[in-house]
C-alpha cells in the first residue's frame, strides 16, 4: 500500500524554528514536495526534493532521504502569516501525486 | 499576469442536478489536474491530464467526468452531485509534476 504520515498540528512561536516531519511508503517514488495553504485559500508551491538533501529557499528549506522515506519542513524565524497547513506530497514515477493529510501550524505571539 | 483561473467560486446545485466547474490557465502548462479537497482534508486527485491524454484515478466515481478541449481550458462535471460531493474542487497545472499551480478553487454546495 501507500501512505504519508505528518503530525496534525504544530504549535510554535513567533520567530522560532519549527519543523513538520514526513514518512511516506510508496511504489514508484520520484520525489517530495511541500505546499502551503492559508484557510480558504489554494495551496500554493513551497518546495520539491528529488534528491536526498536539503533545499532551501529563503526562510524555508526542505530536506528528503530516500533510503529512510521521510522529509521534512524547516520553516524559520517564524512569523504570524506562515500560520497554515502545510501539505507533504509524494510524486510517482507514474505521475500520480498522493497528497498528506497536513499539519496544521499554529504560531503564538 | 499568468495565473489559474476557475470559475465560478462559489457554486450552488441541487441533489442530482448536473453541473459543470470550469478552469483556464495562461501559464500553457501541458499538465491539467483536478482535485477534490473537503473540509480539514488533503486534496484528493480526481483526474489529470497530459496534454490531451487522460488519466483517471482508479477511486474516482463515475458520477465525475472531464474535459479539455485545448490546452488552457479544463472542464469537471458532476453528473449526479450528492450531498458528499460538497467540497472545495480545486484545478492545477504544471509543466512537470513536482510544482503545481493552483487555481482558487470552486467551493460546491448541495443543496
């Protein structure tokens, strides 16, 4: 079977560090990517990892190792506005994308 | 700007009314994708496309049918909605498959 694991709530506070950890079991794995979504809004693209590694981008960064199936979600100096869900999601090599259930982040003042 | 666009936001139906969601994109991305995503829950895939090639998830209900007449429109119709068919349905596009672009979305109410 498939699946994708991810805690569904974080709580930190402004200006920490967080991290939202993800496991997945699937066939066919190609590679790891991040979104975020605001209540009521669309996710919105936030990183990709095809390699074992991390990647970041600004505040964010993204780290994947294929041979333990997990990656996570570095998000730092945090701020109110990065209060959201943020969803895992694996990408097949047969082009399915299979998405995790989020975690929601809150940040406290 | 280039951008996702869907239409109509907010969406009425009745039970066992038919009705048609609809998606455009500037971007003129190859790929098209279709989610459904209810409330507290991860989008689920519903449909894509490869250019014009389909491709329907094994769990997706026949009740939920798809077209794409050209490269920036998607269309996604419900046959039958049922009161389970109340979700966001969100429309994506990429030119790979690790960065997808999201439309707004439809919010779909069954009435």
């Amino acid at each position: 079977g498939q699946s994708l694991e991810q805690p569904s709530e974080v709580t930190a506070v402004e200006g920490a560090i967080v991290q939202i950890n993800c496991t997945y079991q699937t066939s066919g794995f190609y590679g790891l990517s991040w979104y975020q979504q605001h209540d009521g809004g669309a996710p919105t693209f936030l990183s990709y990892n095809g390699l074992d590694g991390l990647e970041e981008t600004g505040r964010f960064s993204s780290f994947l190792s294929r041979s333990d199936s997990y990656g996570y979600l570095l998000l730092q100096e945090l701020q109110m506005k990065d209060s959201a869900s943020y969803f895992c999601a694996v990408i097949r090599r047969d082009d399915k994308i299979i998405f995790g259930k989020g975690t929601r982040l809150h940040i406290l003042p | 700007d280039a951008m996702v666009i869907q239409n109509p936001r907010y969406q009425v139906t009745q039970f066992g009314k038919p009705v048609t969601l609809s998606c455009s994109q500037t971007l003129n991305h190859n790929v098209m994708y279709w989610y459904q995503q209810k409330s507290s829950q991860a989008p689920k895939l519903l449909f894509h496309y490869y250019d014009k090639d389909f491709n329907n998830e094994a769990d997706t209900p026949d009740n939920f049918q798809s077209r794409r007449p050209n490269t920036s429109f998607c269309f996604l119709d419900i046959r039958s909605p049922g009161l389970g068919d109340a979700a966001m349905y969100l429309c994506a596009t990429s030119r790979g498959t690790y960065e997808q672009y999201f439309g707004p979305g439809t919010r779909l109410t069954v009435t």
